[in-house]
C-alpha cells in the first residue's frame, strides 16, 4: 500500500512539528514547506521531505505538484499580539497572500483536504466574530477568501481555532516558559490581576485534533467546517500557577496586579465551537505540567509563594 502524503506548512514552529512528527510516526510521507530562511531544529532526527517557498503563485503550485498531497496541514503564520503600523503588511502578506496562494497551488494541482489554522482570538468576549487584534482578522479573512475555493474548486477545508498550546520541548516565549524560567531562578514574575480564564490544550490532544479533522474531510464532499480545540477546563490565571505550583512542588514569586492587561485582554473564552468529529481533550492540566518539564530542570529553593505576594 502506497503511503499517504502530507504537506505541512509552518513546521519548524512548535505545534508544526510535532504535527510533522507525528505523521512521519503514523505512516504518513511528509513533506514540509518552510520560508527561506527557517530554523530546521524543531525538526531534527524527522524523516521529511523539504521544500523552500518561492516568491510567486507560481513556486507555489509547483511545489504543491511535487509533493502532490493528500492533504494539507496549514500552520505557518506571523503571530503578533499587538501590531506596528510597519507590520501591517507582513500580517497580510503570511496569513493573507500567502495562504491564498498556497489554495490556489492546491486547487490548480487538484489537491482536495485543507486543514487550516485559526484561533480562538477570533472571538473576543466570546462573540461569534470579534477579532482581538489584527492577527486574528487576517486569519478570518483568510477563512473568508476560503470560501471560494470550497465553492469553485470543490475543497474539503476545516479550520481549527486553536487555544493556548503547551507541552514538553516547547521554545515559544508565551505563558508557560515564563512559569519554568520564574520557578529555576526564584526571580520575581510581574503578571496582570489573574482573574482572566485560560484555556490550556497539552501538545498531544492539539496534533490528535489536526489528524481527526482529516480524517473527517477524507469521507466529506465539497465543505467548509469549524471546530474549537479546548481543553474544556479553562483556568483562571491565578489558579493555573497554583496549579502548576502543586504539580512540580514548586514556588513562583508572582507580583500579581503588577501589570496592567493588554489592550483587549481576553478575560471569557470562546465557547460557541464545536470539537473534531470523534476528539476529545484527554490531558489534564497538571500531568500535561509533568510531563513538560524541561530538561535540566530545578526549581529554586522554596520561596515566596503566589499566595503570599
């Protein structure tokens, strides 16, 4: 039986590459598309078939007939929090041009399943669309121009709204690499007020939610889907470092109120999605911590505890 081929984009980012992994683990003849000048490192010791991306439409299609897909898996995009007005245009060149050339090389080679990558910022308040930044209206924009493609070219695409991620190996300067490097040092960690719900989904659960969305479009005609991929157990910021606290026997000397929220801090999850057919959140939130901790990690002496400071 000849194996199936994947084409994933965004793979030397963390949630990439454990996708990446995963389906190199499962059979899978995986080929990646990286920008020019992309770190290989998260990838390292996987068995992938590297592609460059090119400059024009026309790279792209024809990179999208050599690797001649199955199905792609659409992670790659610029992420900012807050923009500048000198990045407004490297938001849409990533999440917008881009991903609209990698559906038109997709549809000009006759590549049907698209998994793309949303999030939950999408939804501010919790509102059906209400974008927290400008990252996430060019990610809806994006699910907009994709509906085209399901109309005209016959596409099967389902975006998945990601939460916060986390698991072991992970380099992203977010949340939880903020706890580990608080908890070695014993150094002080200035935070918001902590009454904001977090929803944390572990690694594992995320990359199962990608491939039980596949499967879903295999047997599906022309459709454009969505789903929410939630742990279920949003915490509040205070109580997820108490969490992890309890979890690892550690201390993290949180100054809490000590900054102030960002502008349009999320304070409600989104809770109007739908999950993956057949997927459910397995990870609990404090084995997920145990299972991340860093290699060479210890904790700093006991200290001043959150609840102290």
């Amino acid at each position: 039986m000849n194996k199936r081929r994947a084409l994933v984009t965004g793979a030397s980012g963390y949630v990439g590459s454990q996708l990446a992994r995963r389906l190199v683990a499962d059979g899978w003849e995986v080929h990646v598309l990286l920008r020019a000048g992309s770190s290989l490192a998260a990838l390292a010791g996987v068995n992938v078939t590297l592609h460059r991306c090119g400059t024009t439409t026309a790279d792209l299609v024809e990179i999208v007939r050599m690797a001649a897909p199955d199905a792609v898996f659409h992670l790659a995009a610029l992420f900012l929090a807050q923009h500048r007005p000198e990045e407004v245009a490297g938001l849409v060149q990533a999440n917008i041009l881009f991903s609209t050339q990698l559906a038109e090389a997709m549809a000009a080679n006759g590549v049907r399943i698209l998994v793309n990558t949303g999030t939950a910022w999408q939804h501010f308040e919790g509102r059906d669309y209400d974008p927290v930044n400008l990252y996430a209206a060019t990610k809806q924009a994006f699910e907009a121009i994709l509906a085209y493609y399901v109309n005209a070219a016959g596409m099967s695409v389902a975006t998945l709204a990601l939460f916060d991620t986390y698991g072991p190996h992970d380099p992203r300067p977010k949340l939880m690499s903020a706890l580990w490097k608080a908890a070695a040092s014993g150094g002080a960690l200035s935070m918001s007020a902590g009454d904001q719900l977090l929803d944390m989904v572990y690694i594992d659960d995320v990359v199962e939610a990608y491939l039980a969305t596949e499967r879903a479009l295999r047997a599906a005609g022309p459709v454009q889907l969505r789903y929410g991929v939630s742990s279920g157990a949003p915490l509040r910021l205070k109580d997820l470092v108490a969490a992890f606290e309890a979890a690892l026997g550690v201390r993290v000397n949180v100054g809490w109120g000590e900054r102030p929220c960002r502008p349009r801090e999320t304070m409600l999850p989104w809770t109007r999605f739908e999950a993956p057919p057949g997927w459910q959140p397995r990870m609990p939130f404090e084995e997920g911590m145990r299972r991340s901790v860093p290699p060479g990690f210890v904790a700093a002496p006991l200290g001043i505890s959150t609840k102290d400071a």
